[in-house]
C-alpha cells in the first residue's frame, strides 16, 4: 500500500537571523540557503524517509526551480511521476526567516501551486485504489482540496487534513470528509474562533470540530505534545524533550510520522506517538525536508529516546 501526498511543492529561500525583524525593520542574517519545500512536499519526504511507500501528486513551474525540486523529491524516494510542469507559471517560493531560538516566519508565493486544478484530480483517482491514506494541506486552492477529499472518501481512503496555512472559512461540507484533521494551536483556534493554549481548551476545540463532522481531531501543542479526541476517547501524548533549533517543518514531519504509523497498521495512539517523535527529530536540523530523519534513526530515537 501507498500514502498519497496531495499538495504544494515550493523551493524555499530561508535566511538565519539573529531574531525576527519587526514591520519597517532591517537586520542583518547569519546564513542563507536553498532548499525544497512547500507543506505537501514536505509531508511526503517525511513519510517516504520512514520507509513508506509515497507519491506526490501536484504542480512545479517552468523555471530553474523545477528539476532541483523534482530531483529532491526522488532523492528521498517521493514518487513524482504525477507531479505536472506548469508552462504557465513559476514554481511556489517560500521565503522564510529563522531566528537563533529556531522560531521563524514565512512568506509563501504559491506559482504553480495555484494551478492544481481538475487535471490533478483526475490522476489522483487513478492512484486511490492502492493508498491507504491521502494527506493534504491548504497551500493549493481550497476548492481542489475539498474535490481531492471527496474522491478519496469515496475510494475508501483516510483522508488527513493539515489545516495550514490557517483559515477560518473552510466549507462546512468539507469536514465531513476529513477522518483526521491535524491543527496546531494557532489553527485550531481560528478554525473554532477562540483561543486555544492549553489542553483544556485544545479538547474543547476539538469537540466542536468533530461537531462538524470530522472524526478524529489531533491538536498539536508544540513542545508540550499532543491533544487527540476521537468519538471513543481523548488523550494526550507528550513532546520528546530535544534541544530544538528549527521548529520550520515541525508540522510536517508530525503529519509524515502520523500516516506512515497509520499504514503499517498501528493504533492511533502509537501513530501520534510516531508524529510527536518525527516532528521533536525535524525540529534538532535546521531546513525542512533536510531535517526529515531516516528510519534508523527514527526507529533508535523512538526506542531510546537518543537521537541516533
């Protein structure tokens, strides 16, 4: 079996700072670098490093970007055969800042991204009938996500939403079609439009989304852990304690983690203990797919609680 990784691909422009400029302010960085991104790109080289079977369905631009990120994809064993070259457009661009203490800004352009449209559904149906999970984001238009969701859900695959870049109008209909949704705090609390920082407020946040018909919510707390609320069960799995200096892909190393533990047939609860360890191991390297671990180390880290 296969994960499905439905979304953005972008190169990412990142620059190391002493701290994050304010509005109007000019400061001078410490180290600038190049590396593949985008959220949904970023998922599938977490999974695919793990060991999972992982295609990638979405867009790249006609520009010098596009072979580098292809490239990328495969050297961490993404499947990229569906992924198009747009004529039309540039590849999406993330411009991203790091401070000392691994916090970070982003700027996203998304190009090619805002293409994916009807073409790319169609090659996802084609994929559906061998994946055991299909992970999306909201870094392509929120209309392809929802129809992604709903061929998938019709194919009897698990469908897991990063509900990232955060946003507060996400149809009604599209919740029923999600069987896990995977916010951080930020997102939660504009997705239910109240403060969420705690665990207390991280269930209550969930409850209201399984109210609109999401089976299992996972809120992700950071370095505090994670929240899951299912329709038998809440619980809570706490953060590996590393020494952290790029929290830039944290996210999506959690996601990878998630549905890779979910393909090998392990309970939901092990699988966010899966996402909480790959997402604490990306957050010890600076970069996004760069900091992606490999199995083995993954595997003695997870065991250990080493980093390998």
């Amino acid at each position: 079996m296969t994960i499905i990784v439905f979304g953005s691909i972008n190169i990412d422009l990142a620059a190391k700072t002493p701290r994050l400029p304010q509005p109007g302010e000019t400061i001078i960085g410490s180290n600038f670098f190049t590396a593949g991104g985008g959220k949904g790109a970023n998922q599938a080289v977490a999974a695919a490093r793990l060991g999972t079977s992982t295609h990638i369905i979405g867009r790249v631009g006609n520009d010098k970007f596009a072979e580098e990120l292809l490239t990328n994809l495969q050297s961490y064993g993404v499947n990229t055969d569906n992924v198009l070259i747009d004529q039309n457009t540039h590849s999406g661009v993330a411009i991203i800042a790091v401070d000392e203490t691994g916090q970070n800004n982003i700027i996203v352009i998304p190009g090619a991204n805002n293409n994916v449209g009807e073409a790319d559904i169609e090659r996802l149906k084609k994929l559906l009938t061998a994946a055991t999970s299909l992970l999306l984001q909201l870094e392509i238009p929120l209309e392809v996500v929802q129809k992604a969701a709903k061929a998938a859900r019709q194919a009897g695959v698990r469908v897991i939403l990063d509900p990232a870049p955060a946003r507060a109008d996400l149809p009604l209909e599209l919740y029923p079609l999600i069987d896990i949704i995977t916010p951080n705090e930020v997102e939660a609390g504009q997705l239910v439009g109240f403060r969420v920082n705690d665990t207390e407020t991280a269930i209550l946040a969930a409850k209201q989304l399984q109210e609109r018909g999401v089976k299992n919510v996972i809120v992700k707390l950071g370095d505090r852990g994670a929240v899951a609320v299912t329709a038998d069960e809440t619980f809570f799995v706490p953060a590996f304690a590393v020494e952290a200096i790029d929290t830039v892909a944290a996210g999506d190393a959690f996601n990878g983690g998630l549905a890779s533990a979910l393909d090998a047939g392990l309970s939901l609860s092990e699988a966010v203990r899966w996402g909480a360890a790959a997402g604490a191991l990306c957050t010890t390297k600076v970069g996004a797919q760069g900091a992606m671990c490999d199995r083995a180390t993954f595997d003695n880290f997870l065991h250990n609680r080493v980093i390998g």
